[in-house]
C-alpha cells in the first residue's frame, strides 16, 4: 500500500502571521508549500514562485476558464487562487501539501477537498493585528483599515463555517509555529 499525502489549509485574517508560521512549519517538517497565483504586485522581498506565483488578470482569468484552480477570489482589486494540479500531484506522491490561503478559500477548498485539515490562525487581539499590519509597512493607511475591519467578518465567518476543525492563536509564535507543525505531523501518518 503507497502512502498517499494529506491537505492542511492554514487560515486566518491579513497581518495575523500565516507567512511567518506556514514558512516556519515547511521548514520544520518538510511539508509541500502550494504556491498561489495572484494578480497583485509583488511586494518588496517577495520572489515570483516563492511567495505567489505573479501572472497577469487574462492568464488568471484562463485558469478560471479552464477549471484548474482549486480555489480563487477577487480580493482588494486582485486574483488569487490555487493551481489545483501541483497539489493534488504533491497529495498523489505522498507529501503533505500546506495551503496558505484566505478564510473565503478555505470554504471553498473544503467544497472539493473536505478530508483536509483546516487550520485558523487567530490575533491574540486587535490590537495586536492592527500593529502587526503597521509594522508590515506594505500598505496605505485605507488598504490597512479596510482589512482590520474585515479580520473579525472573516474570524467570525471561520468559526460559524464549520470548515475549520484546528484553531491557533499567535500570541507567542514559537509555540504557534510549534501547534501548526504538531497538526502537520499528524498529518502525515501512512494511510
């Protein structure tokens, strides 16, 4: 019996710490990291294929066409979504394969995939998301008040869904990188 890979899709509002901790966690445990594609800019220290695969909105409006993302949306003016074919090829081969992705994805992963483990990441408060997001400096001030008013619709809407079955509060990261690796270990037991 081959051992087939398993889907964990890390979640949580803007600025709540997913790139640090998922980063992190591939690291740790080896796990696949999924690459999105997305229509927006690459902000500075970002490299195409590392963070985003960065394609142009008719190239990203042909993979919608053509059924090969698993999940997409229009966020804050741009596209983002996942190529279906490397994760499923990753589950296929028997790696853990980590999605990092919006709560809204979330949903729609669990639609085509409900065998995954679904993760949130959660602010240990507001005011905590609000300095993180400061600090992140990659925005304007509007950009920045426009996603903290979405962070608790989307930590809401998370929990209300039923999708996400593990939870994670970053309000020490360490032990946040160390719970999400916990879960990917789990994860990757033979099936």
């Amino acid at each position: 019996m081959s051992k087939r890979g398993k889907l964990v899709v890390v979640t949580g509002p803007s600025g709540v710490g997913k790139s640090t901790i998922v980063g992190e966690v591939v690291r740790r445990t080896g796990a696949a990291f999924s690459v999105s594609a997305t229509t927006r800019p690459a902000r500075p220290g970002e490299v195409e294929g590392r963070e985003y695969q960065f394609i142009d909105e008719a190239t990203f409006e042909g993979m919608i066409q053509r059924d090969e993302l698993l999940e997409w949306a229009k966020v804050y003016g741009c596209y983002y979504g996942t190529p279906s074919a490397p994760v499923r090829q990753g589950i296929e081969a028997g790696r853990t394969v980590i999605l990092e992705i919006d709560v809204e994805g979330g949903k729609q992963v669990h639609r085509h995939m409900p065998e995954a483990t679904f993760v949130l990441i959660e602010p240990p408060s507001a005011d905590a998301l609000a300095h993180r997001l400061t600090g992140r400096g990659s925005e304007t001030s509007q950009k920045r008040q426009e996603r903290l008013a979405k962070a608790d619709e989307e930590i809401a809407a998370a929990k209300a869904s039923g999708v996400y079955n593990r939870s994670v509060v970053n309000d020490d990261l360490e032990a946040a990188i160390e719970q999400v690796a916990a879960i990917v270990r789990e994860e990757s037991i033979d099936t």
